[in-house]
C-alpha cells in the first residue's frame, strides 16, 4: 500500500511517532530504574508459562539479561523515534515488539497467570485487560509509521549512528547503575519518608458493606453496625440485596502482602515497626545467594546497631533450619530473625542484603551498605 507523500501525511507521521515513542521513553525509564524488579517480573512469566508440555524455567538464568536487553530496546526504539532515525528499521522493530506484546498481554488478560505485566515498572500499575487494551491503542499508530516510514526520506545514517549507539549506551549505563545500587528513583511502597502504618488513630477495625437497591439500581455503603439497623426494616431488606464490603484496619501495613513471622508462625510487623527508638531490617530474600560480601556487610550493621543501641532484625524468606545453619556456619551469634515471602521482601529492597532503618513506622533510610543507616542512627 502506497502512501502519498503529502503534509498531512507526514504530520500525522511524526505524531504518531512522537506518540508512541514518548509512550516508550516512559515505559523504558520506570523499568530501568529498577531493572532488578523487571528481573523478577520475567522470572514470574517464565515461571508462570508454558505451551503444552514446554516450560521455561531453563531460562531463568538468562532473566537479568532479558531485564536489560528489554529496557535498552524500548528506549533505543523511543529515541530512535523521536529523532526519525534509521525510519525502515525502526518501524518494522516497533511493529514486532507491539505485535509480541500485544499477543502476551492478550494471553495475560484471558489466562490472568501473571496478574501484573510490569510494562510500567512500579509507577503505575494496570490490570491486564487494561494493559491489553492499551497496547491495542499503540498498535493504530504504529500501523502508520509502518505504512508511512519512506516519507520524505533523506540519508543520514551517520547521524542516525551515533543516535543509536548513545541511546543504547546511556540506558546500558543507566540499568547497570541501578542494578549496583538501590534505584534511583523508588515506586514502592518501601519509599524513604514514606510511613507504613497510622500509629497515631485509636479507632479499632471498621467494617463497610455495600448493598444494592434491586429496583433502582443504587448502591449505598453502610458501617456494619448501621447495616443491622437497616436490616431489621423488613421493607428495607426486601428491595436491597448486598454487593460487596470491605474491612479498614487503620493498624494496616501500606504494603500488600507484607508480614514478618516469628518462629511460632505470629506476625510481628504491627508490633514492631512503630517502635520510636526505631529498628534496623536486615532484608535477605535469598539466604542460599548470600556473598561473604553481604555476610560482612550484615556483621557491620549488627555492629553499628549495637553502637547506636537500636534493635535489629533480619527478615528473610529461608526457612528456620536453613537460617541456624548459616548462623553456625558464619560463627553469628545474637541475630535476632523473623520470616516474609520472598516477592514482599524483594519489594523493600532489592538487595540482598539490603538495609532499612525503620522509625515510628517510617522509613527513614535504607541502602545495600550498613553505613547507608549510619548518617540517620547518629543525628
């Protein structure tokens, strides 16, 4: 199909790419700053998916790999984009990409194996059908880049080289950065500043349900307490019927899922991180990948813990007989530990381990090296 080379052709080109090129700008960058999260996110999906009797869990090995090979194509396609370089191959690279992810996130949203695809990292979080549907709505554009890419076509390629080559390098640079260290910039709910609880409300466990009116259709939220009330009216109960509900604890954790277990299997997450003297975490989501680095690393803030006469705790996904043997094997004594899983400690930190300095149920730091909480214990 020939496209004619007119103005409004080219401008409804270069929109187009802009469109979609900004739209991978931002999807590279939320996952370059934490390429360790989209890491776990394609473990998840080789972990979750198989065709017939074909699995790809031989592939783990190869997901930091995937992370930032995935990244640096999204941002090299973006840029590429953006400054209308190397035009045939960048769209039919476009059109691929969006034809396999609008394939997978199709797959998600009828399968619902992977509940979140990360495409936007932690920033902001889509269901799958709205995902799907959103890769749907970049498919249109890209269409027409396709359609549209010889367009009043001019020969730059060394321009376009050194486009390419220092897109690629800068996202290289940047994942490597934020692989070393924690990210640079944090969409999780671990966030320094960031209070995990309300210490302060003395109100207890509130229960909401809503119910329907089945002649009118509106709905109307009500305090339990309230809705025996209600209910008791028999004309009341005859024309509403329930909903849904939900429970507010204002004593919640600001992060689904999270808990940390003694070894009588009690979570003492609500007890301890108001404590006002504060606590050190230790976070270790895989005891079994520790380094002797991070084994030093875990002694130095055991030490500076002491020093400054916090309380600290390692929190980690291994299991009891696992974690006694390490101490034992490492000569650690006087560690204080408690449990989570994996996925919500991998959530707090990517490290591992990693360091957090919690202080009335706020982060106040945290980092992989145990003086990154020294400069907040000695203020």
């Amino acid at each position: 199909m020939e496209i004619k080379d007119t103005k409004l052709n080219y401008t409804l080109n270069v929109v187009c790419r802009w469109a979609v090129g900004l739209v991978f700008l931002f999807s590279s960058f939320v996952k370059g700053v934490d390429p360790m999260g989209t890491t776990f996110k394609i473990e998840e999906y080789m972990t979750a998916w198989s065709i017939g009797s074909l699995t790809f869990e031989w592939a783990l090995p190869l997901a930091g790999f995937l992370s930032v090979a995935l990244v640096c194509a999204e941002f090299v396609v973006g840029v590429l984009l953006i400054f209308n370089a190397y035009r045939s191959f960048t769209a039919w690279t476009l059109a691929l990409m969006m034809l396999f992810f609008t394939v997978t996130t199709l797959v998600d949203a009828l399968t619902n194996k992977v509940t979140d695809c990360g495409c936007f990292g932690d920033a902001v979080k889509l269901t799958n059908w709205q995902t799907f549907w959103k890769n749907v709505a970049l498919d249109v554009p890209t269409v027409w880049i396709v359609l549209t890419r010889n367009l009043r076509r001019k020969r730059r390629f060394e321009r376009d080289g050194v486009v390419f080559i220092t897109a690629a390098l800068l996202m290289v640079i940047f994942c490597i950065y934020n692989i070393k260290h924690e990210p640079v910039i944090d969409f999780r709910p671990w966030k320094v500043g960031n209070k995990m609880m309300d210490t302060e409300s003395t109100e207890g466990v509130k229960s909401y349900v809503t119910y329907r009116n089945t002649r009118t259709g509106e709905s109307e939220e009500f305090e339990s307490a309230q809705l025996m009330e209600r209910l008791a009216d028999e004309a009341w109960a005859a024309e509403w019927e329930w909903e849904s509900s939900r429970v507010v604890d204002p004593r919640e954790i600001a992060a689904p899922g999270f808990s940390m277990m003694d070894l009588s299997g009690e979570d003492r997450a609500t007890d301890l991180l108001p404590a006002e003297d504060g606590m050190v975490i230790v976070t270790v989501h895989h005891l079994d990948k520790m380094s002797p680095r991070g084994t030093e690393e875990i002694r130095r803030a055991m030490a500076l813990a002491e020093e400054n006469g916090v309380s600290l705790v390692m929190l980690t996904s291994a299991l009891p007989e696992d974690v006694q043997a390490w101490l034992v094997a490492n000569d650690i004594s006087g560690l204080d530990y408690l449990f989570a899983d994996a996925t919500a400690i991998e959530t707090m930190m990517r490290g591992n381990p990693g360091f957090m300095y919690v202080k009335d149920a706020t982060v106040m730091a945290k980092g992989r090296k145990a003086e990154s909480v020294l400069g907040v214990l000695g203020d």
